[in-house]
C-alpha cells in the first residue's frame, strides 16, 4: 500500500469515527387537565389556604433531556471535568445538575457562614461536615440515579445531583429548548425529566449528519375531579 492511500485510508477512518448527530428540541410542563377546577378549584380562596404555594406547570424550569441507555463516547478517554454546585445566599446554586456516572461534584461554600452538605439518596450516601470558604470538598458519584442533597443547617437547601449513564444530556433553557450535540448515529431511548412530573421517554433515531427534532410536554394525569 503506497504512502498516499494509506493517508486516504487513515483519514476516512477517522472521518467515520468522528460521525455524529445532534438532538434538538423542546420540552415543557401541562398544568392538570380542567385547569384550577383539577388543583382544587375555588378552595384556594380561603384565608385556611392563603400561603399554599401552587405549581405554575407552565412555567416550570430544570427540566432535563437524555440518553437513558449506555453509549460509547464518541472520543473515548477524553478527561471529564468536575462539576461545581455552589452553596450561595443560603442557596444550592444549580439547584438541579445532571452529570454523567463517574463525575466528580465540587462543593464551595461561598457564604460568610456555616454548611453541612450530605445526602441520604441510595445512589450516594455523602456527609461533608460543616465548613466555610476555606475548604471545597468533592464527592465521586459513582451510581446512575437521583441524588438529594441537603444542608443540615438550612432547612430549605436542597438540590438534586441527577446522575446519567452516559455524557448526551442537555438542560433546558428558560424557553425550553434543549440541544444534545455529537451523539453517535443510532437509535436510542430519549427521556425528559423533571421533579415535580413524570418523565417521558421517546425513541429517536440520531442521523450520521445532520439534527433529529424531539418534543416533549409532560404532564399529571389521573387527579381527582371535582
């Protein structure tokens, strides 16, 4: 085999190997079939009911979008950056990070004051202990699955480490658009995730080129009638 067809042949393996899709679309939340009537109605204009938050499931955001299966990167032993949740104003700062198993999750406290950060979720069972700024500890999330974290101190800290088999996810943004891009050609389970509803799975087939559009709109069924 001559020098020029042997580059010939080295370029168009690393052509195909580099052969990859994006995944394009839209997710969103449904309120409750026959609106506020299905939530309860006119009893919210109680004053017993006066602080009772209700969900805006139009409104909602962290939605999440992925690949629920394994899959084979598309370029293997690529380093994976740790991912960072921020303790500010009291706050988890995402409060929803998706990650890919194997990640490892940096916590900063960037508040002038104590927290405790620990987890009693089955995928992950954590306590940092208590600190301020001068220590970031990290925690390897080694098992698919969802992870609730809290603070022992602040009782409304909470957010959630949604840990993936694989590394094609996206979160939506705040119009619910999402975008999964270099995802290798083949056909695949897509799921929609979100806290407050159930998820939603769609089977797509990813182009070799090219985009493939999915939309999702999840919502509550079965809720008492009034």
């Amino acid at each position: 085999m001559t020098m020029k067809r042997l580059l010939l042949v080295l370029w168009l393996a690393g052509a195909m190997a580099v052969r990859a899709g994006t995944i394009i679309g839209t997710v969103r939340g449904l309120p409750p079939k026959g609106g506020a009537e299905a939530a309860g109605g006119g009893a919210y204009e109680s004053r017993r009911y006066k602080f009772a938050e209700k969900v805006d499931y139009e409104h909602l955001q962290d939605f999440v979008v992925y690949i629920d299966q394994p899959v084979s990167e598309v370029t293997p032993g690529a380093p994976r950056l740790a991912a960072v949740t921020t303790q500010k104003n009291a706050s988890f700062d995402p409060h929803v990070l998706p990650i890919a198993v194997g990640t490892t999750v940096r916590w900063p406290n960037d508040d002038d004051i104590y927290h405790n950060v620990f987890s009693m979720s089955d995928p992950k069972e954590f306590d940092l202990g208590y600190y301020k700024k001068e220590l970031t500890p990290e925690v390897v999330f080694d098992k698919v699955g969802r992870v609730d974290v809290f603070c022992a101190i602040h009782t409304k800290m909470h957010c959630i480490i949604l840990v993936l088999p694989n590394s094609f996810f996206a979160t939506a943004d705040a119009k619910g658009r999402f975008v999964i891009k270099n995802v290798p050609p083949g056909t695949y389970k897509l799921r929609a995730w979100h806290e407050r509803l159930p998820s939603q799975i769609k089977e797509v087939v990813v182009p070799a080129e090219g985009e493939v559009t999915v939309d999702f709109a999840l919502g509550l069924s079965g809720l008492p009638k009034y």
